[in-house]
C-alpha cells in the first residue's frame, strides 16, 4: 500500500470511529434505551467523549515519536474538532435540559464554579477547532502555535470540570488525569529519554504516583478526607483496580506496543538473512 492510500484509509477509518459514539447515543436516544433520565446519560455520553478525544489529540504527537508513524499526524485535527464537536453537543444538551432557556443558562454559568470553566474550555476547543485550517495558520503565522497551545490548559481545566461534577465518584476523573500527567510529562522529558524504554519507564512510574496523588490530594482538599486513608486503597487486592492500577497499565500497554513495533521489523530481517544463507550456496 502507498502512503496515500494509507493516509487515506487512516482518515476514513478515523472519520468513521469518531462519529460513532455520536450515531450510537442518538440511535440509543431514539430508541428509548439511555435509561430513566436519558438527558443526564445523553450529557455524561458526550462530556466523557469530548474529555477523551481531547486526551487522543494529545496522545498522537508521542504516538508517532514512539511508533515512529508520520501518518498519525493527518487525523490530529480531525479528532481535536470532533472533541469540540462532543462539547458542543454536551452543551447543547445541557441547554435543552434548561428548556432553552438562555438566561437560565447564562445565570448558571456565571454561578457555578464547574460550569463557568466548562464554558471556558467550550470556548477555547471551539477557537482551536475554528481555526485549525491551513488557512488560519498562514494568517496566524507564529500566534497560531501561541493560539494553539491552550489546548493544555483547556484540557488540565475540562479535567478539573470532570472532577468537580463526579463527586465522591472520582476514579474516571483520576484515571483521565494520570493519563493526562503522562502525556505532559512526555512532553518534559529530555528528546533522549522520550524514545527510549528508560524513559517510557519512568513516565510509568511517575504518571502512577501522580495518579495516586490526584485521587488521595483531591479527597484531602474537597472532601477533607485524611490521604491516609485513600493511599492505602491501591494495595488493597479487594478495591482493584484503581485510577492509579488503570495509568500503569496503560504506560507498560506503551511499552509493550513500542517493543513490538521495533522487534517485528529486526525480527523479519533477521529471519530474512537466515532464510538467504540456508537457501542460497555460499560462493
Ligand atoms: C458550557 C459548557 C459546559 C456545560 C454547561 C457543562 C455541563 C455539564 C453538566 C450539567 C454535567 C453533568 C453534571 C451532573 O450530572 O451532575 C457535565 C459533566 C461533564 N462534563 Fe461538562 N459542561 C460543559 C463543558 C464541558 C467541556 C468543554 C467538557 C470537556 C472537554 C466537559 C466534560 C464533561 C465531563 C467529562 C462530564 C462528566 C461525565 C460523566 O460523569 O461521565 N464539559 N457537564
């Protein structure tokens, strides 16, 4: 296969997979099947899938360093505007939830806390997703990179909106926030040590105790509760598995993917060069 036509079925397959969930929770909708309060599903449904899409355009910088796949890069955009399109529709969905009420809506964005930063990041995925063309990069020139940037912010403040509005049930917000600390952290290391397995290993080890930190210091400072009695829930078999258990999982799924991906090729040439010493005479 040429590189464009991967190209090409690597779009396709991504447009397809990024409009699924969409097509899934209308039809489950339509359907009657979301349950008895189907708005609330309808608007967790989409806030899950705008945090994590927005997480999946962070992933693909280090995924084409670590796989080194140039191709990755051609469905960045594409799934940075399906994330704003999934926030979108969670707005949307809030706002038909409140009757359409306008003033409703504005008066409880501007009171509550998780609401008005949840508005913040809409405005910044809907801006980065707007201009995200070729086009606004040549106007922009070197602000579009400035511009561009906030995606960390606004992706560090939709995780603390996922925080707030979880509760006392925050695992999945914990879990997205160690994967969000691994994806930074890449981004710290030394070029050197992004690609190499010492490197991958210790953003293991350090995106699992951050994880551990996030849940332990998040019960501490909202809920007051002693970290001394969260921490010990991640080596407690019976409450497996943890957000922290979930991230360290996730880092050595990394490594292994990493190790294939660089031992099948060696492997093949090196079948190769023996099945040519056994077929072919020595001179
Ligand atoms: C004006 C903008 C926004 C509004 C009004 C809004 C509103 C809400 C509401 C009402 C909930 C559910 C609260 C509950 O059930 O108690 C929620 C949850 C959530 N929102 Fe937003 N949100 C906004 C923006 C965003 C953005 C931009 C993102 C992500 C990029 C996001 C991600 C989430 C997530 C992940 C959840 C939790 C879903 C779950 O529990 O499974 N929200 N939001």
């Amino acid at each position: 296969m040429t590189a464009i036509q991967k190209i090409f079925w690597l779009r396709l397959v991504t447009t397809v997979g990024l409009c699924l969930p969409a097509l899934n929770l209308a039809w489950r909708w339509y359907s009657d099947d979301l349950g008895p309060r189907p708005v609330t599903e309808a608007t967790h449904s989409t806030g899950d899938w705008a945090v994590t899409l927005v997480l999946l355009s962070l992933s693909l910088t280090p995924a084409r360093a670590l796989l080194d796949w140039m191709p990755l890069v051609q469905v960045r955009r594409r799934i940075g505007v399906a994330a704003a399109l999934y926030a979108g529709a969670h707005f949307l969905i809030y706002v038909f939830d409140q009757k359409w009420d306008l003033i409703v809506v504005a008066t409880e964005i501007a009171k509550r806390f998780y609401l008005t930063i949840g508005f913040t990041v809409l405005l910044v995925l809907a801006a980065l997703a707007i201009t995200s063309t070729n086009g606004w990069q040549r106007k922009l020139r070197r602000n579009w990179k400035r511009l561009h940037w906030l995606i960390y912010p606004a992706a560090a403040v939709a995780i603390v909106h996922f925080f707030i509005q979880s509760k006392l049930q925050i695992g999945e917000p914990a879990f997205a926030a160690g994967l969000f600390a691994w994806l930074m952290l890449w981004r710290l290391l030394p070029a050197k040590l992004r690609t190499s397995f010492l490197g991958l290993a210790l953003l293991a080890v350090a995106a699992t105790l951050f994880t551990v930190g996030f849940e332990a210091g998040w019960y501490w400072l909202v809920n007051g509760i002693d970290p001394l009695r969260v921490l010990p829930a991640n080596i407690d078999p019976e409450l497996a598995p943890r957000p922290a258990h979930k991230v360290l999982v996730v880092s050595l799924l990394v490594i292994v993917a990493v190790a294939l991906r660089r031992g099948i090729p060696a492997l093949k040439r090196l079948f190769t060069r023996r099945y040519i010493q056994s077929t072919i005479p020595a001179p």
